[in-house]
C-alpha cells in the first residue's frame, strides 16, 4: 500500500483511526473560531444543542475575534460586537476586540496553533493555519456551534493536490504569485474539498508569512485545507511570537511514496509576477499582460497580504515618494501588532507622507462594507483574496488582485506597473529578524 498525504495522517491522528481519502471520520478538534459575522447565529446553535447546561469543551482554545465590521460601520454591526462580548464573558472564551486584529492573524500571533493541530474556523480563511502545519479549514456555523460543545467534528478525508515549486524564485515574484498562478492553472474549483499540500525547494525556502499565503488562498481554487509540511523556520517562528517551542509532530509530515490525485511542478525561475484580473481569482495573467491598466484605489492588506513583512515592500517602494495624481491608497494592518511595527519602524509615516490612508486593523474593505468601499466605475488593485463583482463594493467597480510589490509600484504610476521596474526588497518573518545573529 502506498504512503499517505499529511490530511490523511493528521485525520488518521485525531480520529485515531487508520484513514484514507474518501474515508469518513469523527476527528477531535484543537481549536475553534468564530467572529463578529458568523459568531451571533454560531452561539445560537451552541446554546440550542447544550440546553439547560451550556458549557464550552475548551474555552481556553475557543476564539472569537471582532474584526469583519471593525470599527462598526452601523447599529446592527454594533450589537453583534456586542453579543460576542457577552457571549465570550459569560462561557470563557478567549475574545480579541476591535482593532486586535483579523481573526487569521491573531489565532497565529497568539500561539493557538501549533503544528499538527485542527483547526476550524465559521469563515472560509481558516485554511491559513496550514501555513504553520496544522490543518485548518473553514465550516459553517451549525457545524462550529456544535463542535463548541463537543469537541469532534465528523470530515470526509481529502484527496491532496500537490503543488512544487523547484529552484530560486526571481525577483519580483513572491507567494502571492504563486497562488495565484497555482488558482489559475487549476481553477476556481479545481481543489473542491481537497487538500493543497505545498512543497518544493522554493516553498521550504519561504518565510512563515509567506507561506500563510499559500494556505491563505487555497480556498480560491475550493480547498478543504493547504497546508506546508512544518520544519525549524516553523517553530522559531512560533517560538518568537509566543516563547514556547511546539513540536513537530511526525504525522505532519507526507510519505515519499504518498499517493496524490495529481501533483503540479513548477521550475521557478520560469514564473513571472501574476494579477487575476476581474471578476474572479483563476483569471491570473502575468502583469506584462495587463501593464498599463489604469487604477483608482489601492489596497494593501486582509488576511492574505496584511502582515507587516507585506505592508514593509510596499513601503520600501513608495518612501520619498507621493501617490500617482487621481489614485488613493487604503492600508489596513492585519493587527495590532502590525500596527505597532508599522510605528516603530517609521514605515507609518513613509505612507503617510505618500498620501496614503492607515486604518486600524482588521478586515478593512476586503469585505466590502466600510474603510474604503469602491463606488461605481471605480477599479482597484489590491492585495486581497477576492475580485468577484461588489466584493470591495460597488457592483460596478473591479477589482485587480496581486502582490504586495506589485501594488506598491503601481501606486508610483497610476496604472497597473511590472514590478521589476524597481529595485525589491524580501524579507524574512519580522519576528525572527536579529534571532541567531
């Protein structure tokens, strides 16, 4: 019998169970998120299936974040903030409020997943914690309201797509062109409820934030997970952030002869910089094809590419410089601690003195309802997840997706811009920057 995947060793794991794609398995979970969207009618469904004696299974591993309409953008949004707050301190649960940050990014800064956890999340980025080794996924509030009681969820073992990538990335090419070059070569849907498993010299070599890029979207082509295989660069990683050095749990590790739909191998240096352009990510072109697109607004944050390495290229590119005349720039940190670095470095200031706006953090206009919203014929190019029509916005505006540096050259110029026209920087994780030296 061939090896497994790391999905079917880490559900074989938690089910204790001996398990393989396409088998059904009642797993244990590590930790459960909701938020400020998707936490009102989650606490419903809990406190519906707990009766007279509702107790959370863990609160010390249940997180509820306030980050989608943070600040609030009206009353209903304010009364949900406040039911999460209420609902947080009256079972224990571990509540982060307005401005600590989106919930993807927290749950990482905060140590409250380690390699080899499950995870799940009532919102659909939860893929992003395969990018320290656990198995994240998304599920629906009925499903999340439940676990919240239990602690087991039942899963179907995904198939695994796997996605290579051999060799030294070029410059101006970073995660966020992989994925998006990986979502257009199989599509929206071509990874439905399986696992993209990441690997390859080049993703080894990537910072952790990069690499919670990868898992980030893999929901853009219909994952059930993405995850990369954790090894050292992981747990320093986690080390920094939180004190604590996790384990690398052997279960997190594919077989050699682990047997996968279809495996994807890309030489990197052959890729170019990508942008999907509207109204859907798989639309990914190199931006040679696209150079030229007249732009309006810039984006420059979300779950995907709002973490301070990030937001750090795009200044780099636009220090001592102003926004092209008719464009604005909306940057909105992933956290708290974003924020902080973003002051601390002075990269604060370089955007302001560009004319770009700085929110607080959180979701931001990724989610199309304040902090920026596009109006009518406006177009963007951001560095979010998403560019389906009114996603930002207006139904009439569009939406161009790419990479930091990207974006950060196209701010100079008006238009959309190759970014190697200017000198990059590549960073590793923040964190870590001085560790070892």
């Amino acid at each position: 019998m061939t090896g497994k995947t790391i999905s079917e060793k880490l559900l074989s794991e938690k089910s204790g169970d001996d398990v393989r794609a396409g088998d059904y398995v009642e797993a244990a979970v590590d930790v459960m998120m909701t938020h400020d969207v998707t936490g009102p009618l989650t606490f419903e469904v809990f406190e519906d299936v707990t009766g007279d004696d509702p107790e959370l299974v863990d609160p010390d591993n249940t997180v509820i974040t306030i980050d989608h309409h943070a600040p609030a953008d009206g009353v209903k949004a304010a009364n949900n903030h406040n039911i999460v707050r209420e609902f947080a301190d009256e079972y224990g649960a571990q509540q982060y409020d307005v401005g600590d940050g989106i919930c993807h990014q927290v749950l990482v800064e905060e140590g409250f997943v380690s390699p080899g956890d499950l995870v799940i999340g009532a919102d659909s980025h939860s893929t992003t914690f395969g990018g320290v080794g656990g198995f994240g996924t998304g599920v629906g509030s009925t499903d999340l309201g439940t676990t919240l009681a239990t602690g087991e969820l039942w899963f179907r073992v995904p198939e695994t797509l796997r996605f290579e990538v051999e060799g030294d990335l070029p410059d101006g090419v970073y995660a966020k062109d992989l994925i998006l070059k990986f979502i257009g070569d199989v599509g929206f849907d071509g990874c439905t409820y399986k696992t993209a498993e990441y690997g390859g010299s080049a993703v080894e070599a990537l910072p952790i934030h990069e690499r919670l890029v990868l898992s980030n979207m893999a929901i853009e082509m219909g994952g059930k997970a993405g995850i990369v295989a954790p090894d050292e660069r992981t747990v320093d990683f986690l080390e920094a952030q939180t004190g604590e050095r996790p384990a690398i749990p052997a279960y997190t590790q594919p077989d050699d002869d682990a047997d996968y739909e279809a495996v994807h191998t890309y030489q990197a240096e052959s890729l170019s910089p990508q942008v999907s352009t509207p109204s859907n990510p798989e639309n990914a072109v190199p931006v040679d094809e696209v150079v030229g697109t007249e732009i309006d607004q810039l984006f420059v944050g979300t779950c995907t590419n709002g973490r301070y390495e990030d937001i750090r290229i795009v200044a780099d590119v636009i220090e001592g410089e102003r926004l092209a005349p008719g464009t604005r720039m909306v940057v909105v940190p992933a956290s708290r601690s974003v924020y902080k670095q973003m002051m601390d470095t002075g990269v604060m200031e370089t955007f302001v003195d560009a004319g770009a706006i700085v929110q607080s953090a959180g979701c931001g206009s990724c989610f199309g309802t304040h902090q920026g919203v596009l109006g009518d014929g406006d177009v963007c190019l951001a560095t979010a997840n998403r560019n389906f029509p009114g996603r930002e916005g207006s139904m009439e505006s569009e939406v161009y997706l790419a990479s930091p540096a990207t974006v950060g050259v196209s701010a100079l110029y008006g238009e959309i811009t190759d970014p190697r026209e200017v000198e990059l920087n590549r960073y590793d994780d923040y964190v870590l920057e001085g560790v070892g030296a």
